[in-house]
C-alpha cells in the first residue's frame, strides 16, 4: 500500500507533549537542542505552561522537534520509504527534514528564527485570524475581496478542509467579520487565539528574516517527495528555500494539497506528530483514505515482530498506542 506521512503545525501543541520521547530520544531533544534555541526544550514542553508553550517562539520550534523524534522513531520501524510527505504550515519543515532536504539541526535552528520573526512581526500591529465554518474557498473568497474594495487588508491564510477556511487580518478586519457576518451569510466565525495574521502580507519583515536564514543551510536531494503549502504540488529541486520563504506570508492550501496527495495514489496517510488537527482536516479532505495516527511503538522483544491489528500492519511492524501523538483527553 502506499502511504504519504504528515507533519502537524502550530495549535497543535499541548503541555506535556512527548513526555516518553524525551526519555528515548535524548540525542534530538536534549541539550542538542537546547544549545541550538538558547532555552530547554524538556522544560518548556514539560513543566512550562501552556502559555508559555503557545507562544510563537516556543510552540514552532518545540513541535518541530517532537514531531520529527516521533518521525525517527517510527521510520525505523517502516516497511518502506512514504511515497510522498507534507506538513501544515511549520510542518512542513518537518517534512523536509525527514525527506533528509535539510539536516535536523539546521531546521531546527531556522524554525527557531521563524518562530520569532513571526512573533516579532505580529508585535508590530494588532492582527489575528478567524476561522469561517462552513464556508466555501469562494465564499471567504468573496468575503475577503469585499472587504480589501472597502480598504481593509483582510486576506485567506489557510485553506485547511471543506467548510474552513481561515482569513487574516489586522484588528479592524476581524471585527469587521464578526459584525458583518450574518450579513455576509456566514455561518460561524471563530477568532483563532494566534500572536497575528500569519500567512498574510503582515508578516513581510518575517518573510526577509525566514530567507536570511534559509540562505545559510545546505539543501540535499528528497529522498521522498514533500508537497508544499504555497502551490498544492511536489516541491519542486532547487525551489525548497523560495517557497518555504513564500508559505510565511501565502495562504497554505492544506485541503488542496491532502486531496492531490489521494489523486496521486497514496492509498493511506500516516500523521506524525502531536494533537490530531491535521489528521481532521486529512479525514475531512480525503474522505476515501485511510488514516493512522501511531503513538508510542512498543520496545517489548516480546512484541517484536508481531503483527499489528490495524492497517498500520501496512507499513510498520509494531502495534502503536497513543501516549507520545495526543494529551489523555483526545485519546480513546
């Protein structure tokens, strides 16, 4: 069967994520990693709050590193190499860094600077995002366009599923939204608890920082295809930096991208990473997929080599459970 894996972006995040892996893997999430960010990863996943966790700075480069432990963990374990990789938004990065494009220290380090230039960015005015539920791409479309002809600067930053789509803006926008949205037919606008209007032209002195760091970085050959946010199609060799540059102020076409993936023949996604976001919006894309969401993967000899009694038998040799991808309360 050919499955693609996906990386999850920021929201995802939850205090006490990866508990378990930062006892396994403390090559990739120990002082490695603490030398690169300047602050301790354990602590801040650990024993931090969670507003502390959610904060831009924090919450990029902290998922950006559990997830791809997880993806090390699992990747020893697969049956064979994903047939294609793709990550919202930050998660992206870590796609690539499993592809092997961009080794794990130096994404992680530029992760870390675009986590905080895009704080830095949302510092410079009052902006957000608010999610329409169960509107249309051309729907919030048209919101959006109507919006912009009145002189606003209200944009689509992401285009996650059927029926949500979430627009950026500066303050004035999204109370314009909420306001105006009966009007506008819509049926739910929910404000989205983020520092600014990322993948927005609000975050242009982002976009200049996120380049200046890419510029320094090696780039090697994919050794599977990753998609990209900005177009909806396999990055293309040699273009990794420039779109990777153009998805901090573009919207990311997720939903397009997982329902390409499904046309393409990936028969099965494997999402890696915590919370289970992006498995919704692949569940929500890509209805005739199917879908695994592997946890902890079982170090007991005994369970070596016995096969697993879901369909991730498919492409992984242990039974997963659940305690390294979600908190206790999303767990069934």
């Amino acid at each position: 069967m050919s499955f693609a894996v996906l990386f999850p972006g920021q929201g995802s995040q939850f205090p006490g994520m990866g508990a378990d892996l930062f006892a396994e893997r403390p090559d990739l999430l120990g002082h490695r990693a603490d030398y690169i960010l300047g602050w301790s990863l354990e602590e801040v996943c650990l024993r931090g709050s969670e507003e502390t966790l959610t904060r831009t700075e924090h919450a990029q480069p902290a998922l950006f590193a559990v997830s791809y432990a997880l993806w090390e963990e699992v990747r020893a374990r697969l049956l064979g190499l994903p047939a294609a990789a793709a990550g919202h938004s930050l998660g992206e990065y870590t796609a690539l860094a499993a592809s092997g494009v961009i080794d794990f220290d130096d994404a992680l380090a530029v992760v870390a600077e675009r986590g905080q230039a895009m704080a830095d960015a949302a510092d410079l005015e009052p902006s957000g995002m608010s999610a329409l539920l169960g509107a249309s791409l051309e729907q919030a479309e048209d919101v959006s366009a109507r919006r912009r002809a009145e002189g606003g600067r209200l944009t689509i930053a992401n285009v996650n599923a059927p029926g949500q789509v979430v627009l950026a803006g500066g303050k004035d926008d999204l109370e314009w939204l909420e306001a105006e949205a009966q009007a506008l037919g819509l049926r739910k606008v929910v404000r989205l608890k983020v520092a600014g209007a990322f993948h927005s032209p609000f975050m242009e002195p982002a976009a200049a920082r996120v380049g200046q760091a890419l510029a320094e970085v090696p780039v090697h050959s994919q050794t599977f295809p990753v998609w990209s946010n900005v177009t909806a199609q396999p990055l293309p060799a040699g273009r990794e930096r420039q779109l990777l540059v153009d998805q901090v102020v573009s919207p990311v076409l997720f939903a397009q991208t997982l329902a390409r993936m499904a046309g393409s023949g990936v028969e099965l996604f494997l999402h890696i990473g915590p919370g289970d976001l992006t498995a919704s919006m692949a569940r929500r894309s890509a209805l005739s997929m199917s879908l695994v969401i592997p946890g902890f993967l079982s170090r007991n000899p005994a369970a070596r080599g016995e096969p697993c009694r879901t369909e991730i038998r498919l492409c992984c040799r242990y039974r997963p459970k659940t305690s390294w991808i979600s908190p206790s309360r999303d767990a069934a």
